[in-house]
C-alpha cells in the first residue's frame, strides 16, 4: 500500500511539521504561569540526587521549589491543565547552585523515589512550573512513512515516554513499574494499545477503522498523575495508503528465460513497461538467473518481485566499467523485494537521478523534477557490487587506479558515482537488505524525510560510506555499517543542506572506517546566511537589520537561532526568507529585543543517537548547529585518536564563508555511553586517547572582538570513560566560549588525565565524577573556576595514588585504606586542613619506604605536586648544529604545585667526551623553578644526541628516584637547494624525481618543459618560507603553483632515526611529497587529508642523502620545516644535516 500527494500538498504537509526545537520542552510548561517563560529547556533524564540544568532568561536571581508528583491515576488527557502549578505545603525549596542570568542548577532530592518531580522557577514577577522526567514528545509519525496509517504502527519519539533505557534506567525506575499510555485527539478519540516503550521510544497500533485526519498525539509515562500527560508539538497527519495494484506480471509470460545464457533485458521491460501502462502492478521473477546488458526502468507504482533472494537472481553481464549508469532507474513510487541483484560494469545500481551529471551532490541544480516524491521500497534483497571484478588479466594495479579514477571517489561532489542505491525523495523505506559496495552501499540526496532504514547490512567500499542529506523524522535501525576496503571512507554521515533533523540512530553497529580524515559517524552542513540583529520580531515576522549573506539553499528548513543577548538559546524553522525578514514556524517564547544576535544557518535538531555500538574508526563528531541532540547508551571501541575525541560535540565557525558560518550547540545531552579501546590516530600515527569533548571555537572572522559563547547548555553524566579524558577545549575569543556546563556521575579509569576543562568557561559543574587511576585528575585553567563538591580532590588525590602504585607494582605497595579514612574524620573542609599536609607527609614516607627505586615521575606528580621538564638550552642546541663544542647548558623546568620546598638534583650520565656534573637545587611551594645543568661539549659534536641522567626528588624525608634522558640537539634542516615556481612533475625529465645521490648536478639547470630554471641557495634558514622566494604572481590560476627544495644529511654509521615534518603558512589545501634517494618517504598535506607535524622513523643506512622536498598548492607556496633526530637514548652524532651543493 502507498501513498502519493502532490508537490502542493507536500509543501503543506512538510511546513506543519516546522516546530521549534524547544517547544516540546514548553509543553511542558505550567499553564498557570506568569509572564514570559522564564525556562525555555532543562535536562533530563535525571536521576534523584542528580542536578537539573535549567536555562531561559532572567535566572540569576530565581527562587526554586520541587515536589515529586504522585502517581495517581492519570485520567485523560486535557482533562487537567499539564505540568499545573504545584502546592507550596507539598513542595521543598531547593539551593540554586551557580545561578547565572541564563542558567542555574538544582539537585532533586536524593530520598525521593524516581519519578516526575514538578519545579516552580519564580523571578522578577514571573512564575513556571516545568515537569522534570515527564514526558517530551518530540515528533510522531507512521511506521513506514511520515503519515500513519490506520491498521499500522504509530512512533512517537523523544524523551521520557517510558522508564527503561537500553541499558540503564537513565532516570531510575519508579514504584510500581508504571505503564506508558498514548492516547489521539480528533475526529475520534483513542487510547492505543501500546505495544513497547522505553526512555525514548514508544510503539503502538492505529485501529484498522480510525478516520483519516489530524490528531493531538498525548503521551503519559505512567508517572505524575493527571498533570503529566504531555502533547506532541505537531499533529499526526493519519491518511488511508491507496494501496497499489496487485495485479502480476509474470516475466516468463512475456518471453523471459531465467537460464542465466539468454539476454532477458528486452522481455523483461516488456513486462515492466505492461505493467506501466496498466497504471502498476507486480512484475513477477519466478526463480532462475535472469540476465540483463542494459538498464531497466520500473514506472511509477510497479513493484519488482522474486521468489526469494536464494532463489531469484537479477545479473548485469556487461564487464566493463563505466558501459551503464545505472542498472536499475525509477523516478518515484517503485520498489524491489526478494532476490539477489549481482553486476560489475556500472557507475550505480538502483537509481532515480542517473539522467542528472555534473554538478555538486548536494546542489539544487543538480536534482530531479521529482526529487521531493519518493514512497520507494527495497525490502529483502541481497546486493553485490564488485566494480574490481572487471580487471583483465591478472588484475593489474594500473586496472585498479584507473577504475578509482573513473569512479570519482576523490570527492562527496562525485554526483553519486560509486552508489550501489542512490534516491531522493520522500519515505524511502530500505529494510532487510544486504547491500556489499564498491563504493557507497547507500546515498539518500537532495531530499530524505520519513527515510526508513533499518535492519540491513551495508558493506561500504573504496572511498564510499553510508550518507543521507536534508532529512526529517527519519529512523536508523539496527542497522550494521562496515568498511569492507581499508580505504573506507567512513561508516555514516549526514549534509544538512539545509536541515537533517528529528532522527532516531538506535541499534546500530558501525565499524571500519580507517580511511583519513573523516568521521565514522557523524553531522556535516554549512549553509551560512546570517549573522545579525533584528529590527523588529512580532509574532511569527522578523525583520533582519541588513541583507542575508545569501540563500544557498531554499529558506524553508533552515534554522534561525539566538546566539546572544535577550532570548539567546531560542530555535526556529525558518517557513520562507527574504534578503532582509524571515518567516519563522512559530513565535519566539522570549520577545527579542535590541540586544538579540541571531544566526541563520543550516539545522540539526532533536538527534536520538542511541545504543549503538561504534568502533574502529575516526570520531563520533557533531558539527556545531546541534540543538537537543541526545547520545546516550552507546559504546565506542577503538574510536577517535589524539587529535580528536572518540566522541566530539562542536561549535565554531565550520567555514570561511565570515560569522555567517558560526555554529552554535545549545542543549547537547551525552549520557551513558562506554568508551573503550584507544586507537591509533591514523592522522598523526601516535597513540590515541579515548576522550569525550565538547568544543567551544572562536568566530574566527571576527578576530579579537568579543563574540557570543557558541557551546551552551551541555550536560555529560553517566558515561564511561577507560584510558581518557572528558575535555571541555574551548578558543581564545571574550568572554567565554562554553558555558553551563553539567559534568556528573562520569566514570573516568586508568588514565593520564580526567577532567580538562579550558580558560574561558564559565558556570561549568563538575559533580560526583570517579577518576580511578587517573594519574592527572583535574587539569586546564578552567578547573580553578568549575563548581567541585568540597573534599572531591582529596578524593582524587588518593585515586591517583592508587593508580600509578598499581602500575609500579603488581603487589600492593602500601595499605592506604587508614590514610582515607583519617582524611574521612577531617570532613569536606579537608583540603585547607592543616592536617591534610601532615597527613599527605606520612602517605609520602609510607610509599617511599615500601617501594625502592626506580620509581617514576607519575609519582611524584602525585605525591608532591612535581613536573620536569628537560631541554636543551638554544647555545647548547646552536653548538651542535655549528659543531663548535663548548660550555652550554640543559635547563630542567621544575613545576611545583606542591605545599612543602622540594630539593631536586639531575646527575647526567655523557660519553664521547662530554663532561658534567650532577647539581641540586631547591624548589619553593606553588613556584616554577629552572635548574640549571652545566655540561662541556666536545670541539665536532654535531646532530642529536640523548644521555641518560639520574633524577632525585627530595621533599622532608621522602626521595623519589627515577632516571629520564636529557635530549640534546635539533637536527633542523637548515641549508636548502629551491627551484620553481611551476608545476612540479609536469614536462621535466623523468629521471628528476628519482636521482640518486650522485646523480644531482645542482650546478646545471633544469628543463620544465621549454623553460629552464637554476637551483638557488638557501641558507641557515629553519623553517623556509618558499613564498618569500617565489611570490605568488597575480595572474597565476588557482592549483597551478608549486617549487622544489632539496637538502643533504650525513650518516657516519647506519642508524635509527626519526625524520619530523612540519608545513605551515597561509593558506590552505597545500601539500609536500619528500623524496629520499629517489624513493617516496612520505606526504604531508594541509587541508582535511593529514595535519602536520609528520613524524616517521626509519633505519638510515651509512652515506650521504638527498631529500627532496616537491610543494604544491592553490594560492600560497607552504612554509617547510624538516628535522632528522637520532634514536638513541645513550649518545648520537652519527647523523647530521650538511650543504647540499657539495659531494663532500
């Protein structure tokens, strides 16, 4: 049975389901409030004894009490006035904790059992009530499309609709087991049957008989009594399928074989095509092997059907790539079921947009006339794409790079090349499918709401992933998402262009994205329009204060958001724009005002993201524009990497388009989810961190002018971290770049460091958080400013204690357990207790006496408070670059943040004729200290070189002891050979790359083409900047710049060494290839391929080398750094820079 409706009815349907991010929350709100809202959202699900975060306006100076509702019978709903003010004799005031003008946090009380706990927030005259754990309903819809139907299920999605969670009780489980109940007011009135229900999620069947209309949709958790029934903030649109015919068209009726030799293209569409023009029906495939060479294309309301996937198989014969298209085409109202479809020699497989070419994937010229349309179905069907299947031969390499090149996988702008299903359009539903690609298993363009995806699996190819753009009300179902190519390019991700909002992502396991830069899951967009203030806003009209930037797409779906001054933290859809006034779906529950800074951007609102399980890939990452997006209950294994967090929420400035492109988060909510695993970052290759970060970025177009916080309102708590960090990263812009942040109840174990919370952040709450093992409990400057419940760093003093004890020593060293409990007995106050000192004393003489040398500097962090840091002091560095010897120095940075004086002395251990002697020195409490370490240079040394040195750490009469190595030496390439600017690798001899040592004559010229150009020295220059030499002319064209540089290094002896990379300067998308001997050692590009520095070790054999460094960019020649250090922590001088323009 489907549905079809006019572009006209589309336009009307689509516009009523515009509402507000956040006008579920105000729902929620009490009728019998006073004023304006003082709440405009607040966090849930929350636990007794957790904190609420609520944020609106006017909240400094609040007044707040709380009763938890009884769970009386909840009648019907609109029978009682929903979230009505509470009674003062039921209720209890409770403290507001850092209460801000837009912000403040409560705690529900502990002893009360989990259930609906109403808030009365009373200031300057004005008074509501919130409902905290009663139901939000966010969006309804059908089962299989975005209207219901009656006989089918109805879904209701959003927050608090039941108790359970995947996993957890995220809100506790109340008494009584209480019973979620759904009810629709309409022509008829209704309570359904619910079938399942859970935190987010609530499942029921439409009677067969109801009437076709528009229906409230009232949710009640069973919690609350009559007052917490809450309303979706849309009606559901019910309409009666006009199912299609069912009328068969048998394809050996019409002359088809089945026998896998016959061509069965022409009687096959001749059935297709009959079926058509009956005005649709079932095209019938008996089973067999049916044969095909050319395209089929299915009409409207004319479904494919096979005996069954093992018994049906549809194959494409042609071998070679790029022969066809597509090899199944469609418009709209078509679908598939039951059989196997197997081809090689096609860019696609099933599609509706083959005819369109040449423009962006997501541009709008670049889409069908029909593209909104869509109610297309493929329902159990085995699909293989093996696009590498077509090599002759043996399968050469040379076959394998022209299929990629024909294949376009370079670029997300490929038009689609490389889909095996690619569609657009309205209620796309693909269910139980396996889908193996050479490139994209599935693309969704141009249009996706009602989308239904679920219980396939989608095997991604070279270069592809699983990818969905301009959605609403969509669901991801227990789905699996694998990289089956190591150059997979990642597991799921989404374009707004302009809104993907209200998505349920639950189920789901992605793995396998390994390839670059490019998140396993996660959000993009970007569509910058304005950035501004408002000259008037009355009802749902906004006049803007001057012209949009420009409208990259059409206005309606876009969002329009306060980022600053009266109303901030309101959203909007956007129903139609002008260059100058907006229309928005709904007023603003906060008038604006002179002070108001909107943004007008693309939409990412009301995520549901959870249960899933993510692993071996890049981050789980938000870009900004994230409004209510909820990730809870997942687990990430092997996720994310040292430059990134395994799990990443953003706001910045996504692009250069000016502060435009700012992108705020308001109301992220990460709870429950287990990271576990650190990975390797494949950008860097070093060693990653599991970490969950929020970022709060700059406008970076707006330079040092005070700009609006674009990370807002986010709450962390419940999540498990193992081996990483929770880390709030924030810019350098005034006056804060992340605020009102809630950070409870996470669990951070066996780490370097816990909570890392920036400088410009502000009301950031850090409660009941266990670090265990967490060498670095508390770091950033923004701790000194957080909320920390008093006696929690006593706590973690004791963790960490634990921590790296366990790491020294497989037995216990020491019984801390009377230590903890004397600092019990000292109370919450016990960090500013004298006794505290005394008593971190005797732990430090406990553990000193238990356990001998060699300790480690992890442990005096702990115990005293003490970080070295050694380096060489610049004469000692210039000595070995010169090779003139000498006295130098290395200095020994001492930072204390200890109470007691601390005496350190470094012994250093030199060979090959180094001399120095071991010196101590005191370090005062709360100080940074140098300790200077003389050392003689022996008259030659040249390069790098590492010695070991003995470390002591004295404070009262405990002494650690460990030994570090104190490295010596740059080993900066410093003498360089340039040449250009041209096209490097175009119309020069084939042999330049390739020379050889010997083989260089930097003295003669070199031919490009029928220009010939000289080498120029460089020298004493780290890093070299290639653009001082060779400026960018004003005519050059874009991507046609590039030069040469080339350097020598010595080996007396073969060795391990590390070569370091650097690339820098203005610009972007510039890239560095270094050549060694003729060989390729690695690239380095700038843009979102690879970030610099590049490190890379190697065995360098005894001789002379060249190193050949080729640069290319768009605009800009790069800056170039390069270093080549010795691996040997006990000497070093075999390897050193020297000119290249002799063969000494």
């Amino acid at each position: 049975m489907h549905l079809r409706f006019p572009p006209s009815r589309l336009r009307v349907m689509v516009s009523a389901s515009l509402l507000s991010v956040l006008l579920s929350t105000t729902m929620t709100a009490a009728a019998a409030g006073v004023g304006t809202p003082l709440v405009i959202w607040h966090s849930q699900p929350v636990k007794p004894g957790q904190t609420v975060l609520l944020y609106g306006d006017a909240l400094s100076a609040a007044k707040v009490t709380v009763q938890r509702l009884s769970d009386d019978a909840p009648g019907d709903p609109g029978t009682s006035v929903s979230g009505a003010d509470i009674r003062a004799n039921e209720s209890e005031d409770l403290a507001p904790i850092q209460p801000r003008e837009r912000a403040l946090k409560v705690l529900l009380p502990a002893g009360a059992a989990p259930g609906v706990f109403a808030l009365r927030v009373e200031a300057e005259g004005r008074r509501q009530t919130v409902l905290v754990n009663g139901p939000q309903p966010w969006w309804a819809r059908g089962s299989q499309r975005l209207e219901a139907t009656p006989g089918e299920d109805l879904r209701v999605f959003g927050l608090g609709l039941g108790w359970a969670g995947v996993h957890e009780a995220l809100a506790g489980l109340p008494p009584g087991s209480p019973k979620t109940r759904l009810a629709l007011r309409g022509s008829r009135n209704v309570e359904l049957a619910v079938q399942q229900a859970d935190l987010y999620s609530v499942r029921a069947p439409l009677p067969a008989d109801l009437p076709a209309g528009e229906y409230e949709v009232w949710v009640h958790n069973g919690c609350g009594g009559p007052r917490a029934w809450a309303r979706c903030p849309e009606p559901l649109r019910v309409q009666r399928a006009a199912p299609w015919p069912e009328r068969e068209f048998n394809v050996l009726h019409h002359g088809a074989r089945g026998d896998g030799a016959a061509d069965d293209t022409g009687p096959v569409q001749k059935a297709i095509d009959e079926a058509g023009r009956a005005g649709g029906g079932v095209v019938w495939f008996p089973s067999g092997q049916y044969r095909f060479n050319r395209p089929l294309r299915i009409p409207r309301r004319v479904l494919l059907r096979g005996a069954s996937r093992e018994a049906t198989l549809l194959y494409w014969s042609n071998r070679h790539f790029a022969r066809l298209r597509g090899i199944i085409h469609g418009e709209a109202q078509f679908g598939l079921e039951d059989m196997t479809i197997w081809y090689v020699g096609a860019e696609r497989g099933i599609e509706n947009m083959a005819e369109v070419e040449g423009k962006s994937l997501y541009s709008n010229a670049n889409r069908p006339t029909w593209w909104q349309e869509g109610d297309i179905v493929l329902r159990r069907l085995v699909i293989r794409w093996s696009p590498y299947a077509a090599r002759p031969g043996w399968g050469q390499l040379s076959d394998t790079i022209e299929i990629t090149r024909q294949l376009n996988f370079e670029s997300l702008d490929a038009a689609g090349t490389g889909a095996t299903v690619w569609l657009c359009g309205r209620d796309i539903r693909v269910e139980d499918c396996d889908i193996y690609s050479g490139g994209f298993p599935l693309l969704l363009a141009f249009m996706s709401d009602g989308s239904l995806v679920r219980n396939n699996r989608l095997y991604t190819g070279r270069g592809g992933l699983v990818w969905a753009q301009r959605g609403r009300k969509v669901i991801w179902e227990n789905n699996q998402m694998l990289g089956a190519d190591n150059m997979s390019r990642a597991g799921w991700s989404t374009k707004a262009h302009p809104y993907y909002d209200q998505v349920y992502f639950r189920g789901n396991t992605v793995a396998f994205a390994q390839s670059a830069d490019y998140e396993i899951v996660g959000s993009d967009g970007a569509s910058p329009v304005y950035y501004g203030g408002v000259t008037s806003a009355a009802g749902t009209s906004v006049q803007l204060s001057k012209s949009v930037r420009s409208w990259p797409f059409e206005p309606e779906g876009h969002l329009a958001f306060v980022m600053g001054g009266r109303g901030k933290g309101q959203a909007r859809t956007i129903r139609s724009g002008t260059t100058n006034s907006i229309e928005i779906d709904h007023p603003w529950s906060v008038p604006l005002d002179s002070t108001s800074l909107i943004g007008i951007n693309h939409s990412l609102r009301q995520w549901l993201m959870v249960g899933n399980r993510i692993a071996d890939g890049d981050s789980m990452q938000m870009y900004g524009l994230n409004h209510e997006v909820v990730f809870a209950e997942n687990q990430l294994e092997r996720v994310g990497g040292s430059f990134e967090a395994a799990l990443r929420f953003l706001a910045f400035q996504h692009t250069s388009d000016g502060p435009e492109a700012a992108e705020p988060s308001f109301f992220s909510q990460m709870l429950g989810n287990r990271l576990v695993a650190p990975r390797l970052d494949m950008r860097r290759f070093e060693s990653g961190t599991a970490a969950i970060e929020l970022s709060g970025g700059d406008v970076d177009s707006l330079g040092r002018a005070e700009t609006p916080c674009l990370m807002n309102g986010a709450v962390l708590r419940g999540n498990d971290v193992r081996g990483g960090k929770i880390v709030l990263s924030v810019g350098s812009q005034l006056p804060f770049r992340a605020e009102d942040i809630l950070i409870e109840d996470n669990r951070i174990t066996d780490a370097p460091e816990g909570l890392d919370i920036g400088p410009r952040t502000a009301g950031v709450m850090l409660r009941r958080n266990q670090l265990q093992g967490v060498r670095r409990p508390l770091v950033g400057a923004g701790i000194d400013t957080a909320w920390l419940e008093p006696g929690r760093r006593v706590e973690y003093w004791f963790e960490a204690l634990e921590g790296v004890l366990s790491r020294l020593s497989k037995r216990p060293v020491v019984d801390l357990r009377p230590f903890r409990d004397h600092a019990a007995q000292l109370g919450a106050a016990a960090e500013s207790d004298p006794r505290w000192l005394e008593l971190k004393r005797a732990v430090a003489q406990a553990v000193t006496r238990s356990l001998p040398p060699p300790h480690n500097p992890d442990l005096a962090e702990v115990l005293f408070g003490i970080r070295l840091r050694a380096s060489a002091a610049g004469g000692l560095n210039e000595a070995l670059q010169r090779g003139t010897g000498g006295d130098a120095e290395w200095h020994v940075n001492v930072e204390h943040r200890g109470a007691e004086a601390a005496t350190i002395r470094v012994t250093p251990q030199g060979a090959h004729g180094w001399q120095g002697e071991g010196v101590a020195a005191p370090a005062g409490p709360q100080s940074n200290t140098t300790v200077r370490l003389p050392v003689r240079v022996p008259a030659g040394a040249r390069g790098t070189f590492g010695f070991p040195a003995q470390v002591q750490v004295t404070v009262g009469d405990a002494t650690l002891a460990w030994q570090e190595t104190l490295q010596a030496g740059l080993g900066a390439i410093r003498d360089w050979l340039v040449i250009g600017p041209d096209i490097p690798g175009a119309s020069l001899e084939a042999s330049f790359i390739t020379n050889r040592v010997r083989q260089w004559r930097w003295d003669q010229p070199v031919r490009f083409g029928a220009n010939e150009k000289s080498w120029q020295r460089v020298e004493g220059v780290s890093p070299i900047g290639l653009e001082k030499w060779f400026p960018t002319p004003s005519n050059q064209q874009a991507g046609t710049m590039g030069a040469f540089a080339a350097a020598a290094v010595q080996a007396d002896a073969g060795v391990w060494v590390e070569w370091t990379a650097g690339l820098g300067g203005p610009g972007s998308r510039r890239e560095l290839q270094f050549f060694l001997d003729g060989k390729e050692l690695f690239d380095l590009r700038l843009g979102r391929e690879t970030w610099s520095p590049k490190r890379l070790p190697m065995y360098l054999s005894q001789g002379r080398h060249v190193i050949l460094v080729v640069a290319r960019t768009r605009d800009q020649l790069p800056e170039v750094s390069l270093s080549i250090r010795e691996l040997d922590d006990n000497g070093g001088g075999r390897v050193r820079p020297v000119v290249p323009w002799t063969q000494d």
